[in-house]
C-alpha cells in the first residue's frame, strides 16, 4: 500500500509528495527509482522527517502497531493524519487517538477506500430512495487468495484483515449503528490458513436492523466480488448488488401490489478508491464537509470487528462497544 499511495500522491494535482519516511531506508529508495519519483526526500526517523520538512499532512500506511505513536506525533505538531485501516490494533488505542485529535484540533481520517466505489454508492442511493423502512441486510464474501506471508499466519485472518471492509460498507448503506453481534469463526478441514478463515455473524443496528455476514477466505469456485454479494430487505422492496454491475431492486407499488423493477443510476465520487480517499481529506482540509473514515465515525467499523472476535471466544452475543 505504500507504493500505492505513493502513485495517488504523485498524481493529485492538490499535493506533493516532498518525504517518505520507512524503518527500511533501501526498499524506500529502491521504490522512489521505481516510481520515478522526484525530489522526494527519504528519512528514517519520523521525528526528524516532520521537523526537517514541515508536511501540511501525512499519510500513514505503516503496519497497525505503529499507527498510535505515528498518528500522535503527527497531531501533536497539528499535521492532519490519512491513515490506512485498521485505525489501530486495540480500541483502546483507537480512543487515545480520538482524544488526541479533538485535544489538538486537528483531523484524522481512516482511509476507508471500498467506500469510494461507485456501485457501491449507487446501491446506497437505491436503498435510500426505493425500499422503505430497511429491516435486513446480508452480505456474502466468498475468496480464495493464496496471499502467503503473515495473513496465513493470523489466528482470524478474515475478521481482522478484510471484513472491516464489509461491515463499514454495512454501516454506510443504512446509516445505522451498530448494537450488538453474534459470531462465530472456524477454519475449515481444506484452509491452508492457521487461524479462522471463516465466519458468520448476525449484528443488531439501531432501529431494529439486522446485518448478516457470511464469509470465508479458503471458498474456491463461484467467487464473489471483493466488495462482496449483497441484499437489502425493505418495507417497500428488496434490492441486491454483486459487487461488480449495476444494482437493482424490485419494489412493490400501490394497493395491487405491482412490482417495479429499478436499476441503480449512476452516482458521482470524488475518485475511485484511494485517489476518492485523498480527494475528500483534502477536500476537508480546505474548508469542506468532514470526509468518510473521519475517526470519530470510522472507530464504529473497527469495533464491530472487536465485538465480533469477542463474541466467537466466548460464544455469546456482545454488545458493540462504541
């Protein structure tokens, strides 16, 4: 991901790129000759890197461990953060960092870059307009990636690594919070995973909504899309996106009770994905609307995974701490 926003940064025409600070000073260069990348300062040291060359923000993709003392650093000078997901490995760092930034004044965003898909925002904008009062969602993720590396390693690699995604999209579909969660994990016979590669939970919003999850990283064969298959029950209708076309519902019309069929319209974003990211923070740091990931609003996603974890150790339902 470090290349990634790299290419993002080098290419916005409302930012430079001026330093990249890694504890690895040779693979930095060696992506810097890669890139093409000019002028671009290397620094192994954040402190000196931030104190050398004054950024107007910093866009953090450092592994989860490091985002606290990265995030902090950087809002105690008031430099405004971009961070990459999770905002931290505990909640309770992640509530250090809320307290920081309203302590400071100064924004921090978690780059939730699935959110900037435009099917995804049109399969908001349906559900809003056509369904009524939504009372179910399920969505279904279904992969197979041989990533190798520390993801094989993890004691619950789709929980902590990828189904953040899923549950933030939850959350921005039907503008609900989270209550409460039901999960459980397993790992089945053929995963080449060491931890659970698969899950299943039923989480309870506010205003009486149910989200399902339904996924697993070790599922060969008939793949969903990484944005995952999803539905929406509504007192007017349902409607469904695969994550890859356009979404549709089919809506049920006055006394007779005719069905209509509504296709997703076409909804604008500031970008795709990362550059969609990038595009609202600095949006916001000119003087716009708070952006999506803000922390205040992102910490929901992240604990939805935490209840989630707690809730397959222990076998119970738990409350979404938020």
């Amino acid at each position: 991901m470090g290349k990634a926003w790299a290419r993002a940064l080098h290419k916005s025409q409302d930012v430079a790129l001026v330093g990249w600070m890694d504890l690895d000073r040779d693979r930095v260069e060696d992506a810097v000759r890669e890139l093409g990348l000019d002028r671009v300062a290397v620094d192994v040291n954040l402190e000196t890197a931030l104190e050398r060359l004054e950024p107007d923000l910093v866009v953090d993709v450092a592994v989860p461990e490091a985002h606290l003392e990265i995030t902090v650093s950087c809002l105690e000078r008031q430099v405004p953060v971009l961070g990459e997901k999770p905002m931290a490995p505990t909640l309770g760092e992640a509530r250090e960092l809320l307290a920081c930034s309203e302590r400071t004044g100064t924004l921090f965003v978690v780059s939730q870059n699935r959110r900037y898909n435009a099917g995804l925002a049109s399969f908001q904008a349906l559900i809003a307009k056509h369904l009524g009062e939504v009372g179910q969602l399920n969505a279904e993720f279904y992969r197979a990636p041989h990533f190798g590396g520390f993801r094989d390693e993890m004691a619950s690699p789709l929980l902590v690594d990828m189904a953040i995604h899923t549950f933030d999209a939850a959350r921005y579909l039907v503008g609900a919070d989270p209550l409460s969660v039901n999960c459980s994990e397993f790992n089945p016979p053929w995963s080449w995973y060491r931890g659970n590669a698969s899950a299943l939970a039923d989480f309870e919003f506010t205003g009486g909504l149910h989200f399902s999850y339904q996924g697993s990283w070790c599922a060969q064969g008939l793949e969903t899309s990484w944005d995952a298959a999803w539905r929406a029950v509504g007192s007017s209708g349902t409607a469904t996106w695969d994550g890859t076309g356009d979404p549709m519902a089919e809506i049920v019309l006055g006394p007779d009770q005719q069905v209509q069929t509504v296709v997703g319209a076409p909804v604008s974003l500031p970008g795709s994905g990362i550059d969609g990211s990038l595009a609202d923070f600095l949006g916001a740091l000119a003087g716009g609307p708070i952006p999506m990931g803000e922390c205040h609003d992102n910490i929901k996603s992240l604990a939805m995974v935490m209840a989630a974890l707690e809730s397959s150790r222990e076998g119970r339902r738990v409350a979404v701490p938020i």
